[in-house]
C-alpha cells in the first residue's frame, strides 16, 4: 500500500506498507502513514494582496487588490493544487489616479496630471528659477509624496542700454519677479515724464531686463549776467559740464574765498577755477531721512538748493508711485521733508512702499513647525519642530529677494514610553474610541438592494477610507492613527407615534484612534469631545461623495476619550472608576434583593385576593370555556383597581388564567405595557401567552 492518491505524500516512513495474504483469505499489514502535499506561499506583484500562505492540498485562500488600487469584480479564490503550487485566475485591479496638489505658481508639475499608484513624475522650477527638479510617487493614500525641489529666483543678466551715461539705476541684483529704478544720473537732469522702472521677467523664454529710459539731458551752468541757478555771470551763453566764464555769486550760493575772474562749469553745477567768487550752493540736509523713511532710498545725498533728487522704494518693497522726484527748494508752506538749512529744505511726494511677501524657501518638511507665512521684507520668523518631535529652533529672516533664509531645522519623533500623563512619561497619549450608526443610501445609478447596499458598504475600501478620512478630519488625528471595524447589526428603534419598535439593520462603525502630545497643555487643548453628529455627517458624505455613489444617514454618534488625567491630579484615572462601578454594583444587588422580595411575597397575596373577588362575583354568570371570558376577566379586574388599561386581544383559549393575572397585576404597579401586533412579531402567528409575548424581539417592559 503506498501514498499515490494525488496530492499525498508520506508523512513517516517514505516506503510502502506490505501487506500478506494469509490462510484466513484475510490481508494482514498496515497503512502507510500519507499527508497531504504543502504548496509553496503565493508570490505576487504588489498591486494585489492575500492570505495564501502555509498551505496544504485542497486548501483555499482569497487574492484581492492592494491598497491604492480598485478591483474590478469579486476577489479571486486560490487553491492549492496537487503539484504543490497554489493556483486560480488574478482579480482585475486598477490603480487609483493621484491628486496633483503641488503649486503651479512655482512648480511645473504637467507631468503629474493623471499618474497612478505606483507611478512617479517629474517636478521641476518653471521658468525663471535656478534649474533643479525632483521625482514625486503616487502613493497608496491618493496623494503625491516626495521632496519637492527647492526653486529660488535666478538673477537677471545686465542690460548694457542701461550703462548710458545719462541714467543711473539699481538693477544690479534684481531677481526673476522684481522690479528695479532707473533715474538720471548726476549731471542730467529730467527733461520731462518721471523716472522709470524696470522689470526682470522672462522674454523669449529666457530673463531679461526690460523698461525704458527716462528722457534725461545734461546739466549746463548759466555763465550769462543774467540770473542763473547759482549766480549771475558775465558770459553770453550757457556752459555745459567743463566749460569756463567768469561768474558771482547769487542768492542760494554763498561765497567761500576771493572773487575769480575764470570760472568753470563743475559735474556739479558749481563753478571752479581762477580767481572767480567761489560760489557754493546751499545743501540740504539729508541726515535723517534714513530715520523718516526706512523703506526708502534716494539720491539725493548732497543735493543743493534749486536742485532735484530721486526718491524711490528699497529692494524687497513697491510703491504704486514708483520713482518720484523731490526737489531742494526754499522752505515753504509745504510740509518739508528735512530740517532746513538756510532756508532750503527738500520737498516731493512720499511713495507709499510696502514690504512684498516672501514666497520662495518657505520651510516645509515632516515635523516642522513655523509662523513663516506672510512674512515680509526684513521680518523674521521662528522654525522650529512641532508637538511629539525633537530638534533645535532658527529664526528666519525675509530678504529684499523675497527668499527666506535661515539654518536648517532637523526634527525627530519623540519617543512615547506611555500613554498616561505621569511625571515619568516624555509624552502624553490620547485614546478616541466610540461607534457610529450608519443607515447607508445610495445615489443614482446605484439601484441595489437594502442588503446588498448594507453589504456594500461593509467591504468597500472606497467607503472605508471615505470614513476614516472624515473621522480623521474631524477628530483632527493622522489618517494612519484611525482603525475601524464595519459590522451590520440589528437595532430597535420607535416607528409612530404610538412607540411600536421596529427592527432595522444599519452599520455599525466601531472606530479607534490616538494621537501623541508632548505635554499635558497641548493634549488639554486637543477636544475632539466637542464634535457633532452634524459634523460627522457631513464629513463622511463629502468623502463619501469623491469616490462612491454611497451615502450615509448618521443616526448616533457615541465618543469616549481616555488617557488625559484629571487637573493637578497623579493618580491613575482609573481608580476612581472602579471605586464607582464597586458601588453601583452594591447598588444594584439591594435593590434587586427588594424587588424579588416583592414579586415573591407581596404579589401573589394581592394577585390571589384579587381572584376570588372576581370568581366570587361571576361565579353563576361566567362560563370557564367561554373564549373570551379570561379577557373580560382582566377589564373588570382593571376596572376594581381604578385603571385604565388596554389588554391585548387574545383568545382566552389559548391564555392560561395565570399570564393574564401576572398582566393585570404588572399594570398595577406601574409596568407599561407597549401595544403590538402579535402576528407581526412571531411570524404571521399569534403568540400563547404574555410570557412568550414577552421573549419576542420588539417587546419592552418598561418601570
């Protein structure tokens, strides 16, 4: 005898068994010890999941579709097979797409739309940037994770229109996105319209400074005797920058040393050489304008009287004004921007300029914690790690570039040594637990079924990560913190008016989470408690909404939080509630030792005495067979007590005189009786008695 049948191999001994004939005509041996062949672990790609490991021959397992991806069908079923391999036909899965969140404002991302589970895609600076990029995945969870690459502003290369000798500007530095001030240079002056800006931005694809040039002239000193912006003089014409003529002295200058004969036209406009009267202008004073207006810059350091300047928003600030001009006049009733000095003081428009935001190195990564956003120009903000991570703390600062720059923040997990706040834990854990009771509905074109639709929403992973993403959400936990269990179950619950209970099968979700603080400060501010059933169920439908056509009618919302210790106390919580359940336990047992004292002692005294009265009364007039004499009986009995009293309308024949005795005397001392329809309850038949009216689901008795 061997192992042959197939799928069998042996388990002892690896021979036959030998078997003899004997003289009896019977086989004398023994059966060879055979076991079933174990068949190798199934090994499959990662888009599926299974159970179809440790097997032996015939056994069965199930392979469904791994998280991030959706069947197409019924799960598939395995087996294993005589050759010792586990076969049967892969379910249809197909990933699920990813949502690109990633901002188009700083990032390309095209190539992002549309990736699966699994699949991964390039992100790169737009245009404008410093070149750099980074691979993204499209994760199991729908979302797209990775480092994103850091983009800053690259500089715009010089533009050689502005090297004219006429302009000056501050385009130096400028980034991708800014805007510079291109003004006359000194020795030119405006001839007409204001200075200009200017603007690196991308043309043709690449950066590059564009705006134009302000209509600037070169200045000339007056050498006529006529009156001129510093003095009066003897020549007949205007001599431009370098010429020379001989001139004195005029209202706004003063002299400084003997008279000249020669004069020359300075870079200035004040004139120099010879004998001539050395005629300097009067300057205004410009010392405090850095102290007036720290957002501002300007040109006018050394500006003299009868002279202009330009005043213009620093790197890092814009002003709708753009560059204006002031100019150092002779002080009058308009509000002077300096101390005068001999009478002369600069005057002009303010530009308004206001601080840009930074935009570009906000600080991102796992842990961190930040106050960065909004921050403009010359402002700082705090880096540092959030609640349940470790790690040091800068300050950042915002730049005239709009980069935010400061020294990298590192943060880690702290480590949980126990979930109750004692002096001896490094953190605090909350624990959430509770049961939600879900009547699912469907939106068209389901048009399944109630059980089919209880059914599909038990095992739908699309409506199982609707749910816990919306619990997540509202509870304000990370979605990997939040396990759940779906059930269907049977409740009572009251149907009219008139209390009738009904059964109704709906879905239970039975749901646990927690979430880690790092002091008992952060973890009393955390109140999930004051979550509502309207917020839950609003949150679950528009999860639900994005991936099913399922929706749930929330009918109940239970919540219990563990884990905080009550305020300036070290004990553990749970002391207290045992010294409360020890006494209501104590409570109980005395009341139930007094209640069966009275149904045992006071009742059947009361309930026989009522009996005779009654057959006393309608001895000669009641027939004991009568089918409705028993139900008379209990209206009269209900009558002698003063009650009013509706009993159920069953045939005396098939009521013992003892139920409705027990019926009347409950009614009498306070049991309520709720009105149902017997056939309903039991199947189409009416029940025998009150007793087994009462082992009905649906019946309540109630003190």
């Amino acid at each position: 005898a061997t192992c042959g049948a197939p799928g069998y191999t042996y388990s002892g001994s690896p021979t036959p068994e030998v078997f003899e004939c004997l003289a009896t005509g019977e086989f004398q041996g023994q059966n060879p010890s055979c076991a079933p062949l174990s068949c190798q672990n199934l090994t499959l790609s990662s888009q599926y999941e299974h159970n179809c490991r440790g097997m032996l021959f015939q056994d069965a397992c199930a392979v469904s579709c791994a998280e991030g991806y959706t069947i197409t069908g019924p799960a598939s079923q395995y087996i294993c097979g005589e050759s010792g391999t586990i076969q049967g036909t892969l379910p249809s899965c197909t990933p699920n797409p990813c949502t690109n969140t990633i901002s188009p404002e700083i990032f390309q991302t095209s190539g992002c739309d549309g990736v699966t589970t699994g699949q991964s895609c390039n992100v790169s600076c737009q245009p404008g940037m410093i070149p750099n990029s980074a691979e993204m995945s499209c994760h199991s969870s729908g979302f797209l994770v990775g480092a994103l690459p850091s983009c800053l502003p690259a500089k715009c290369p010089a533009n050689s229109v502005l090297e004219a000798a006429s302009v000056a500007h501050n385009c130096q530095n400028a980034s991708f996105g800014q805007s510079c001030s291109v003004y006359c240079a000194a020795g030119y002056k405006l001839t007409q319209g204001a200075g200009q800006l200017w603007q690196c931005d991308l043309t043709s694809g690449s950066l590059a400074l564009s705006g134009s040039l302000p209509s600037c002239e070169a200045l000339t000193c007056s050498i006529e005797l006529n009156p001129s912006d510093s003095m009066t003089d003897n020549c007949t014409a205007e001599l431009e920058v370098g010429d020379s003529c001989i001139q004195s002295c005029r209202k706004g200058y003063f002299q400084n040393g003997s008279a000249a004969e020669s004069i020359i036209c300075n870079l200035d406009l004040s004139v120099d050489g010879g004998t001539r009267p050395n005629c300097e202008s009067v300057m205004c004073d410009t010392s405090q304008l850095s102290v007036l207006f720290p957002s501002l810059q300007h040109s006018c350091a050394g500006v003299t009287a009868n002279r202009s300047c330009f005043a213009f928003c620093q790197a890092g600030y814009v002003a709708q004004e753009g560059v204006v001009e002031w100019t150092c006049s002779e002080s009058t009733s308009t509000a002077n921007l300096s101390q005068p000095v001999d009478g002369f003081a600069l005057h002009g428009e303010i530009p308004n300029c206001v601080a840009q935001a930074c935009i570009y190195n906000l600080p991102t990564g796992e842990g961190l914690s930040h106050d960065c956003e909004n921050v403009s120009t010359d402002q700082t903000c705090v880096v540092s790690c959030g609640a349940g991570w470790s790690g040091n703390s800068e300050t950042y600062t915002c730049g005239s570039d709009r980069v935010l720059t400061g020294a990298p923040v590192s943060c880690t997990v702290m480590a949980t040594t126990s979930s109750i706040s004692t002096t001896t834990t490094t953190t605090l854990t909350l624990f959430v637990t509770g049961v939600i009771t879900i009547e699912p509905r469907q939106e068209p074109p389901l048009a399944l079924e109630y059980t089919d639709l209880l059914q599909t929403f038990t095992t739908d992973p699309n409506v199982t990560q609707a749910v816990a993403t919306a619990l997540a959400s509202v509870l304000n936990v990370s979605i990997d913190a939040v396990e759940l269990n779906m059930t269907i179950a049977n409740i009572t619950i009251a149907s009219d008016a008139r209390r009738l209970l009904d059964m109704k099968e709906v879905v239970l979700v039975e749901y646990a989470c927690s979430r880690s603080f790092p002091s008992l400060a952060l973890a009393s501010d955390w109140a999930p408690t004051a979550v509502t059933l309207e917020e839950v169920k609003a949150a679950i439908n528009e999860n639900l909404a994005a991936s099913s056509n399922v929706r749930a009618d929330v009918l109940d919302f239970e919540l219990q939080l563990t884990g905080l210790p009550a305020p300036g106390s070290q004990e553990r919580p749970g002391v207290h509630w045992l010294l409360i359940l020890v006494a209501c336990c104590l409570a109980c047992c005395i009341l139930l030792v007094a209640g069966l004292f009275f149904v045992k002692v006071c009742l059947p005294s009361k309930a026989q005495a009522a009996q005779a009265a009654v057959e006393g009364q309608a001895a000669d007039d009641i027939d004991p067979e009568d089918p409705n004499v028993l139900e008379d009986e209990a209206h009269e009995k209900a009558e002698t007590q003063g009650n009013a009293v509706e009993v159920q309308a069953l045939k005396a024949a098939s009521v013992p005189d003892e139920d409705l005795e027990l019926e009347a005397m409950l009614q009498e001392v306070g049991v309520e009786f709720y009105e149902l329809s017997p056939e309903e309850m039991n199947g189409g038949e009416a029940p025998s008695s009150p007793a087994e009216l009462a082992e009905l689901d649906g019946l309540r008795f109630l003190p």
